[in-house]
C-alpha cells in the first residue's frame, strides 16, 4: 500500500549563498574598475579632438544602407567613463553579487572598447571608421582563440591540463597548409589539420596519463616539439618547394541569405568561411554537451573527482584520452583556420602564442565555454588592433610595437585584474593510479 | 652491513620516488656484472642514457625523413631499397659526425699548423653552453619553489635591454663599466621576473600565462626601442643598437670564448649553496613541495613567490648580459635566439639540481654548436637538433616508457623535477 504523498514536499527549493568576496578583494575589483572608467574618461573622452565621430555603418553593396552615425565623440567616451567609475565605485563601497559583477565587468570592458572607437574616430569627419570591417576582422581573429579554447576547456574539464594548445594549433596549421596544397584540396587540408592536432594531442594523452609526466612540463615541451617539428618541416619541404607543399590557398566564405545582410552583424557573421561556421556550431554543442549531456556530466566528474568516478564505474582513463584528442581535433581545426581559414601560406610560428592567449581565455572564462567565448572575443579585437589604426589615422600616433603588445598587456591584465585565483577542475592536472 | 644507496645524489636532488629501482643484489659483484645489473634493474643513470639513445634514433629517422636524396630513392624503394638505406645512411652519418665536429672535436683540425683549431669546437660548445647554464639555473630555482618560469626570453630580453643601454651609452672606466653593465642587466632582468612573482603573490595570476605574456611585451618593447632615437644605432636604419664600448664587453678567454661561461659556473655554485646550504632555499624548497604544509610552518608564501622570481629573473637577465656583452657586442631583434624555451629544456634535463643543469647546459650548448655545424657541411636543415632535444627531455621525463621499450624492470613514475610543478589550483 503507497502511502499518499504530498506533492509539494517533493519539490526541493535551495537557496545559492554565495561565499563572500573579502572587503580587500572588492576594494581591489572596485579600484580596478575605477581605473578603468579614468582611462576612459580621461584618454578617450577629454583626449579626443574636438568634433564628431563619425561611424560608417553600411558599405557600399549591402542590401540595406544607414547613413554615417555621427556623433561628438569626447563627450561620449566621458559619460562612458563616468559610467564605469561609478560602476567601480559601487563595487568598492557596497559590493555587487556576483551575477551583477560580471555583468559590471562586461559592460566596462564593452564601453572601454566603443570609448576606444569614439576617441579613434574622432577629429577627421571624411573618413569615419567602419564598423563592419571591424567586426569581421575581430570576428576572424578571435575564431583560433574560441577554438583553441573550446579545445582547452573540453580537456581540462576531465582532468587533464593542456598547455599543449599552442602546439596543436602550430601543427595543425602546418598539416592542413601542407596537405592542402599537396592534394590541391582545402577539404583534406582542413582534415589533416585536425589529425595534426590530433597527433600531438595523443602524444599528452599517453604521456600525461599513461606515464604520468607532469602535465605542465609535457605541455610546454611538447609546444617545443611542435615546432621543432613544423619549423624543419617549413624548412625541408615548403621553402624548397612552396607551389606543392605551400601554396595558400583559402576557404571562400559562404554567405547566409537573410541573415548575411543585416547591416553591421550580418557581414560579420553570416558571410564566413565554413571552418567560421563549424566554430560557432562547436560552441553550442560543447556548452550543451558539457552541462546537459550524459559525456559531460562524466567528464566533469571525472575532472572533479576520479575516484568516485571510477567507483561508480565511469571509466576514468578512457575519458580522459578520449577529451583530449577531442580536444586536439578541435585544437586542430584552429590551426586550419590560421592557415587554411586563414591566410593561406604557413610561416614559422605562425601561432606565436594565440595558444597561450587561447588558455588565458580557458582560465578567464573559468573553464565554461560562454566566459571563454567573450575573452576570446575580447583577445580577438586586440588583435586586430594594428589592422584597425592603419585604417584609419587615430589622433596620436601609436608605435606599432605598442599595438602589437596590445593582446599581450589586456591579457596580463584581465588575468590578474578580473580573475585572481580561479577553481580549476578539482582534479586538474593530477593523474589517476586505480587502486 | 652498509645499504648502498642506488642513486648516489646528495641531498639537493629533486625527491625521487622511493621504489623507483627495484633492488638490485648487494655484495660482492665484478665490474662487468654490476654493469649488467644497472640496465638489468633500470638504473636511473642507464634510463637516461637510454632515453639519450632514444632520441639519437628519432632524430636519425627525422633527418632521414628530411633528406630529399632519401625520399627520391624511397619512391623506388620496392625495386632497389638499398638506395633508400644508403642515402638515409649517408645523410645520417653526414649530419651526426658534423654534430660532433662542430661541437667536440674537429678531425681536419690535426692537419692544421698550431692548436688552436683543435680547441675550437669545444669553445663554441662553451659559448653556447654559457647562456644556456644560467638560463636553466633560471627556471631550476624557479622550478624547486613550485613556479614554472617560461619566462626566461622576457627576462634576459630585459637584461639584455638594459646592460646593453650601460654598454653604449654610460662611458665608464675599464673595469667599472663591466661591472656595472652586468649588474644592472642583472637588476633589469630581475625586476621583470619580479613582476610575474608580484602578480602571482598578490592576484594569484598563474605564472604560465603572466610570463608567455610578458615574453612578447618584452619582445616588442625592445623593437620598439631599436627604432627609438636614443638607442638605435645613429646613422642606421637597421634595427640594432649602438655598439657596446669596448670597456664593457666581457673578457675574452680564448678566441671567441668569453668569461661568461665563468659567470655560469659561478652562478651554477650560487645557486647549489642557495639550495642546499641557506635558510632561503630551505623555505623556497619547502614551498614547492606543498606550500599549504609551509603556511602552516609560518613561511610567508606569497613572499616566497616574489623572492624566487627575482632570482629566476636576475639568472635570466645574466643570459642577456652574456649574449650583449660577451658574444654579440650589440643588442639586436634576435638577442633570444630561441634561448628562452631552450633554458627550460635545460632545466627539465638537469632535473632540478645545479649540477644536472650544468652538464645538460653542456649537451645543449654541444648541440647548438653542432646544429651550426650540420647546416654548413650538410644540407640537413638544422632544425632537427631542436627537435631532438624536446623528444630527448621528453623520454628523460617518462622513464617508464624508456623502460618499457628495452625491458627493464623497475617501477616507472613521473620525472623528479616534474612533479614539483603545480597545476592551476596550487
């Protein structure tokens, strides 16, 4: 006989406490915040010239024309500046819950960057600044980034730290520029790219888990190995012979119907190549994987706590190496899109570091793919930077070197500044020994 | 009844596991026997060898591979495979023993008049040696508190930046100028590496990210200042500073040896008595074993950090000093000349003692002067040494796998200094 059971007592309600932010660290955050909103108001708002910035939305062939936006651009970037002190203010005085904070930091970081654009634009009225060139340069820059990581995240949430990335991005690149030219087919370019990051991914995996190398050191030394390998490959076949082993050739974008044509977003997004468009798709599908799938949640328990995992009969090891070469299939991918998605021709060290900057996103985004996405994005920009201020002339002439430091320095800065010590992965790193 | 200790470190070596060895049989053996017995049992000394063996046989595979003569004969290969295996051979033989006449001994040397072509090889495996010596001591003191220091081209850009300012620009007397061009490329190197300490110290930063970072802030900087009024070179357009006065460059020991390599052994004895004999070493080894357990202890971590990050960026900085003011004379874009990622190579080989880092600078600074070689007697592209040498440390750091494929018994784990290294959470 059942007894009859309430409905109501069925349904478990909790509340989230969330730990509380130390007053030095919210002073600290807040400062920070406070800084920024100065730079703001001060380097872009009273250092503009004076008169408008003037903003081109449309080009020429879209469907849709908007005419200039025009607006005066020191006064602009000083309200914009004053939003964000006081936003930092806030945060020192009364402390935001942590939902809010981010938003805070999101919407500082997005006003320091439109601040940024004001203060460019400003002060030369015939030539405004066009948006769209900049949203697809950010957007093809900031694809390896979102990749790599997507690969990084994917390997790490079970337990494995792949410093790697830089390696498998560089070998993929080679792979697919030299497969693409020797079978004269970006497909098999783009294939052979992902096998390449593949390769070295499976090289962590042994080593890392089977012979339980430090996984830190494997990392960095395998990055050396990838180039080490790539730079005598660069040397031995495609300097001697660069119209079979190096042509450069690229993917041809692919333009969305409808959506293609919305004025500033659609030329950015919609009319990409397909490495662009696999990209996006790997994002949703590695967000809902990961959170709302059965492989997720196994990896997650296997990167939280392995051995309850393997008591409940998950099987710690095979996940492990199974994410990791995932994770370099997709590591992979973001080689390709250097190389074939990208410029064409492979150069040595044509990564030079976007896998480490691809990692600082992993740990600035807290190992979830949508924190992961906006730094990316973010590192993307400032990527493109040098491209930007050569199209236009800014009001002060920036040395290219500085432009160049610019990924560097944001990421110094948004790893220190905005992230501090971070919660990896409990068992991030350590290797699992049954019994 | 005395137990011989299998491993004969002293006791600075980086902890191994306790059953690495199985035990081997005591007692009275002769010399051939006990040589049986070390890679019957797998001792640590035969692992490395064989790990060095192993990566030989890679490398020989690579530039077989590299080889255009080789990979013409193989499309044939079904109808004559000897040419294959001759070619390979050749190219093998050609570029091996032109490591070695570049790095040790040069046999076409003894048909010379005088000596000094017969000692040139091994000063070119000392000039190269010297930077690399420092660099790994860099990321080895780095390395015992528990900081991976990838940052080693930032730091001795820096150092090198800085040293080669009082090198051209401060006119001082003769042995003033050194001196004090060496201790501010020391100082300029430290305060970088300081830095990331700082960072790690007070926001947790991880030093992974905060040095690659800093490695190409560093980097464009000194492209910056190479077109900077004050520091190019005047009259030039290339992007080189001024030349360094004669007054500051180091002494010469013999041809183009220079006492950098002096500095590195005294370096090298520096850091060994920091190590092992000093109350710092002993809270920064503390710290990297578990730096919780130190907290408890009353050791300042954070202080800790910061401290051993300046001494990993002095060390750093000493590897620019060496590269401006004793090989190069000048501070150009390429000062690094892969140095950076190499010192951590280094390192990983010393496995985390002074002296394993100096006999591996050694190896590495032979390499480097053999991969000179290779790419003037043999169209081998030099490149392979660099790849034989990450294959190499990666073998050294799985012992287990070098077990594996000769057979050896002896429970495998993971290198000694590797497993000092933290992960994101530490």
């Amino acid at each position: 006989m059942t007894a009859v059971v309430d409905e109501e007592e069925l349904v478990v309600t909790h509340e989230v406490i969330e730990p509380p932010v130390s007053a030095r660290r919210r002073r600290v955050r807040g400062a920070v915040l406070v800084l920024t909103g100065l730079i703001i108001f001060f380097a872009w708002g009273l250092g503009a010239k004076n008169g408008e910035a003037a903003f081109q939305v449309s080009q020429a062939f879209d469907k849709y024309q908007i005419p200039v936006v025009r607006f005066p651009g020191g006064g602009a970037a000083m309200i914009m500046g004053s939003i964000v002190v006081l936003l930092g203010i806030g945060e020192m005085v009364i402390g935001y819950r942590r939902a809010w904070w981010r938003v805070a930091v999101g919407v500082s970081a997005v006003l320091f960057v439109v601040g940024f654009l004001c203060w460019m634009a400003t002060g030369d009225p015939t030539i405004p600044l066009g948006l769209t060139g900049m949203m697809q340069q950010t957007i093809v820059s900031a694809i390896p980034f979102i990749l790599g990581a997507l690969a990084g995240i994917v390997c790490e949430r079970s337990g494995v730290i792949n410093v790697a990335i830089e390696g498998q991005m560089l070998l993929g690149a080679f792979a697919g520029a030299l497969f693409a030219s020797a079978a004269s087919n970006l497909g098999a370019g783009v294939i052979a790219a992902m096998l390449g990051g593949a390769l070295i991914a499976v090289l962590l995996a042994v080593f890392a888990i089977r012979y339980l190398v430090n996984q830190v050191v494997l990392g960095v030394v395998l990055n050396a190995f990838a180039l080490g390998l790539t730079n005598l490959g660069y040397q031995s076949l495609m300097q001697s012979d660069p119209n079979s082993y190096n042509a450069g050739n690229t993917l041809s974008p692919i333009k969305i119907p409808l959506l293609g044509d919305i004025p500033v977003l659609g030329q950015a997004f919609f009319d990409v190549n397909i490495i662009t468009y696999i990209t996006y798709a790997l994002v949703v599908v590695v967000d809902i994987g990961l959170f709302r799938t059965r492989w997720g949640l196994r990896t997650r328990a296997v990167g939280e706590h392995p051995r309850a995992a393997d008591t409940v009969g998950i099987k710690v090891r095979g996940t492990r190496y199974r994410n990791v070469i995932i994770g370099g299939l997709i590591a992979g991918l973001a080689g390709a899109a250097l190389t074939v998605g990208g410029s064409g021709a492979f150069n040595a060290n044509i990564s030079s570091g976007k896998g480490f900057i691809a990692l600082a996103a992993v740990i600035f985004g807290r190992w979830s793919p949508r924190g992961a996405i906006a730094a990316a994005l973010l590192f993307g920009f400032t990527d493109e930077l040098q491209t930007l201020v050569t199209a236009v002339t800014p009001p002060v002439t920036i040395p290219s070197a500085f432009l160049s430091m610019a990924p560097y320095v944001v990421t110094v800065i948004a790893v220190a500044g905005f992230v501090g010590r971070v919660q990896a992965p409990a068992a991030d790193g350590e290797p699992y020994v049954k019994g | 009844m005395s137990v011989t200790t299998e491993h004969g470190g002293t006791d600075d070596t980086a902890p191994e596991p306790l059953d690495e060895q199985s035990s081997a049989p005591h007692g009275r053996r002769g010399f051939g026997r006990r040589l049986l017995d070390a890679y019957l049992y797998g001792q640590t000394w035969v692992v490395t060898l064989l790990a060095f063996v192993c990566a030989l046989i890679f490398g020989a595979i690579l530039i077989a591979i590299a080889d255009a003569p080789t990979r013409t004969a193989s499309h044939y290969f079904f109808q004559h495979p000897t040419d294959t295996f001759s070619a390979a051979w050749r190219a093998i033989s050609a570029a091996y023993s032109a490591l070695f006449r570049g790095a040790i001994f040069n046999t076409n040397s003894l048909y010379s008049n005088g000596g000094v072509p017969i000692f040139l090889p091994i000063s070119d495996t000392l000039v190269n040696a010297a930077p690399l010596i420092l660099g790994g001591l860099a990321v080895t003191v780095a390395f015992r508190a528990g900081l991976f220091n990838i940052g080693v081209q930032g730091q001795l850009i820096m150092g090198a930046i800085c040293a080669g300012y009082v090198g051209f620009a401060w006119h001082l007397p003769i042995v003033v100028h050194v001196l004090v061009a060496l201790i501010v490329g020391t100082v300029g190197g430290a305060l970088w590496g300081g830095l990331v300490g700082l960072l790690k110290a007070r926001t947790g930063a991880h030093e992974v990210i905060t040095t690659i970072m800093l490695n190409y802030v560093a980097y464009y900087f000194l492209g910056y200042l190479l077109g900077l009024r004050g520091y190019q070179a005047p009259h030039s357009n290339e992007a080189t500073s001024s030349f360094i006065d004669k007054s500051a460059q180091l002494p010469n020991l013999f041809e183009d040896l220079h006492s950098g390599i002096i500095l590195a052994l005294l370096a090298a004895v520096l850091v060994w008595w920091l190590l092992s004999r000093s109350t710092l070493g002993f809270t920064l080894k503390a710290v990297g074993a578990n730096a919780f357990a130190a907290r408890t202890a009353g050791m300042k971590i954070e202080r800790s950090y910061i401290t051993v990050m300046l001494i990993s960026g002095a060390l750093a900085g000493l590897v620019g000093v060496c590269q401006v003011l004793g090989t190069r004379h000048v501070v150009t874009q390429d000062v690094d000349a892969g140095l950076g990622f190499d010192a951590i190579t280094v390192a990983l080989l010393g496995r985390g003692t002074p002296v394993g880092t100096v006999l591996a600078g050694l190896l590495f600074g032979a390499f480097r002067a053999g991969g000179l070689a290779i790419s003037s007697y043999t169209t081998t592209p030099p490149d392979v040494v660099s790849v034989i040498e990450p294959v190499m440390v990666l073998f050294i750091a799985a012992p287990a796998l070098v077990r594996g494929i000769f057979r050896l018994k002896g429970r495998g784990g993971g290198s000694g200094v590797g497993q000092l290294a933290k992960g994101w959470n530490g």
